[in-house]
C-alpha cells in the first residue's frame, strides 16, 4: 500500500488541526515477573496479595504452611500524554494511564485481565483536576524494589480524583473522600479529603512535608445512626544522594490515616457504640540503594507499621514489618533483570486484647523494559 493516501488521510482528521500546536507522546513498560512465596498460616488467596506485598492479606490461622509460584505481566502498563501550547507561554497537560490489573481471565487458558485505570488528569496554569497520585504520597520517596511497591506496609500509596493547585513548592488539593471501617467501606461524607505538601531543597536532599485533614464518616441505617470524626495526619519524606548512592525514607503518623498507609491495612476507624473512633497509625520505611558498577545495583529497604485501636475492637492488623534486599542489572538503558528476597510478619487482633501473627517469605524475580 502506498503511503501517501495514508497521509492524507491523516492530515483530514480533526486532531490535525492544532498538530502544530500539540505535542503528543506515549510511554510505558512491559513487566515479567515471578514469585515464590512460603507462607507460614497457609495460602493467601487475594490475587493483588498473589502479585505483590499487600499486608492485611498475610493472615494467621489459616491452614498450614504453602509454599506458592506465581508468574504474571499484569503490572505492564501503558500512557498517553499531550502538552498544547495555548499561548502567553502556557500550555495544557493530558495524561492518561492503564495497566492490567483489572478483572479479567484465568490462569487455566487465557492469562487475560482487563485494563484498569490508573492515572487521568488535566493541567492548566498550577491547575490539576481529575485522578492521580495524592497530594499526601511522594512518589520520588519510593525506593527501587521488584515488588510492585516494596515496603507497602509503611508508605503513603494511593491515587485518587482530586482538585490541586500548585504554587511553587507549595500544593495544596481537595481529594476524594472515602471512610473504611465503620459500616461499609463507601461511607463518603459531605467534606473532600484536605491535603497540602511542600518541596524542600537542603543540599543533597530532597524532601517533601505532608498534612492531611479529613472527616471521617459512617452512615448507619437510620437517620440517628450518622456520626462522624475527624482524622488528621503528618508525612515527611525524601531522598538523600550519598555520592551515586541514595538513601530514601518516609514517616507517617496520624490518626484516621488508615487508608492513606499500608494498602489500607488499617481501618480509618471503627464504631464503639454510638460513636467513631479514628485508629492511630505509625508507620516508616528507609532504603539504601548501592550502585556497584554501570550496570549492577543492590537496595537494602526496610519498612514497618504499628496501628492503635479503641479497646472494645477486636479485628485488624496491629503491626506489621518487612525487609528486603535485591539486585538488579541494567545491561542496556531502560531494561532491567532483577532478583529480590523479601520477609515479612504481619500482627492481627483476633479478639478483645488478643493478637496472632502470620509470615510470608518470598523470592522474586523481575525483568522489566521500559518505553
């Protein structure tokens, strides 16, 4: 077929028009990855907890010890981004991402999960609107690991729709509000999550200080049965460079936070009579990331989570740790194979002032290209 059809046709399309003013560009990655996990209170079903790290799965008293393999591509994704220039030296931002962790096939026949939204957004003069990561998460805090987040149990992770106004350094958002823990997890109330952040730039150091503030809410079934609380929580984070080598840390301590922290391994609050009671969290994480050579690096990372409920609730994870440590080769810009051993223990109540615990150990192995 001849090519210079097909670039007419091209120049006939609507989005041809503002081409000269419109720079378009995609990205993405493709990831292999594979995991053999020992767990010490029996298998864990949840696929996300399969696939990756995700606390409040690892649960005590399940059935004896499993030892699982798992092998997936589900966290590849792929973006699309437009910047136009509209004029007086300003421009509109798009950006829309997609990875495959959605719904979809088995592991019988097909391997096929559906798309799952993960970013879509607007930008506009400091003005962002639509879905992305929370203005309380720093995503340059997080350190390099093979699992899909690494120390999930101790970093601020969420993404979520939201208003955000960027002033410098300072941004502050309006975020979607959500209460898990009391009645059912999609108690919204009336009053969007507040979060603002600051940049802070001291020498070899990059760090961010986060506040959130929110209304807790639980809607009962009748009218006299809504009540509701405040949460609040403080996050500070960076990354400090030490020569090639970088040293990443996060902490976070609040209460209501539960959501906000762990992959939503503690509950924001729970109902104790009449009332809403907010649960504390603490929660941390530091890396250590080793440049060996151009190609080969190793990261040392630990994270670990406590959490502090009303004396009357009797389910929940109370503490939760891990340590990891991996190595990772790049033998060509943007592709990486990499190997990591991780353990992890996880504390649950399982009644009123009693607790028991649950393991996993897993070795995982990655390759990773991206585009």
């Amino acid at each position: 077929m001849r090519k210079t059809p097909l670039i007419l046709m091209a120049a006939a399309l609507p989005m041809a028009v503002n081409a000269a003013n419109t720079e378009f560009s995609f990205g993405g990655f493709i990831k292999m990855d594979a995991m053999l996990s020992s767990y010490s209170d029996g298998n864990v079903n949840d696929g996300l907890g399969r696939e990756f790290y995700v606390p409040s799965t690892i649960q005590p008293g399940v059935e004896p010890d499993t030892t699982e393999l798992d092998m997936t591509a589900r966290t590849s994704r792929f973006n699309f981004k437009t910047v136009t220039d509209v004029g007086n030296d300003k421009s509109v931002t798009t950006f829309i991402e997609l990875d495959f962790e959605g719904a979809g096939g088995n592991e019988v026949v097909s391997n096929s999960y559906g798309p799952r939204l993960r970013h879509a957004f607007i930008k506009y003069d400091g003005l962002l609107v639509g879905q992305t990561w929370s203005n309380f998460m720093n995503v340059g805090a997080l350190p390099e690991s093979a699992d899909f987040i690494g120390p999930s149990e101790s970093t601020v992770f969420i993404r979520q729709s939201q208003v955000r106004y960027t002033m410098g350094d300072l941004a502050i958002a309006l975020e979607n509000p959500q209460t898990t823990g009391a009645g059912d997890s999609g108690d919204n109330g009336m009053i969007p999550d507040i979060t603002a952040s600051y940049k802070i730039k001291a020498g070899n150091a990059d760090l961010v200080a986060a506040a959130l503030v929110r209304q807790l809410t639980y809607d009962g079934a009748l009218e006299d049965d809504d009540t509701t609380t405040i949460g609040y929580g403080v996050n500070l984070s960076g990354k400090v460079m030490i020569g090639k080598d970088d040293l990443k840390f996060s902490a976070t301590a609040g209460s209501g936070v539960g959501r906000y922290v762990g992959l939503g391994a503690v509950a924001d609050a729970s109902l104790v009579g009449d009332d809403l009671e907010a649960s504390e969290t603490t929660a941390a994480f530091i890396s250590y990331r080793h440049h060996w050579n151009s190609e080969w690096r190793s990261s040392l990372i630990y994270g670990m989570l406590s959490a502090d409920y009303d004396d009357a609730v009797t389910s929940g994870v109370t503490d939760a740790s891990s340590v990891r440590v991996n190595l990772m080769r790049s033998p060509v810009e943007k592709l990486t194979y990499g190997v990591e051993y991780s353990t992890a223990t996880v504390e649950h109540l399982t009644g009123v002032g009693t607790t028991d615990e649950a393991s996993m150990n897993r070795i995982y192995f990655t390759t990773k290209y991206a585009f």
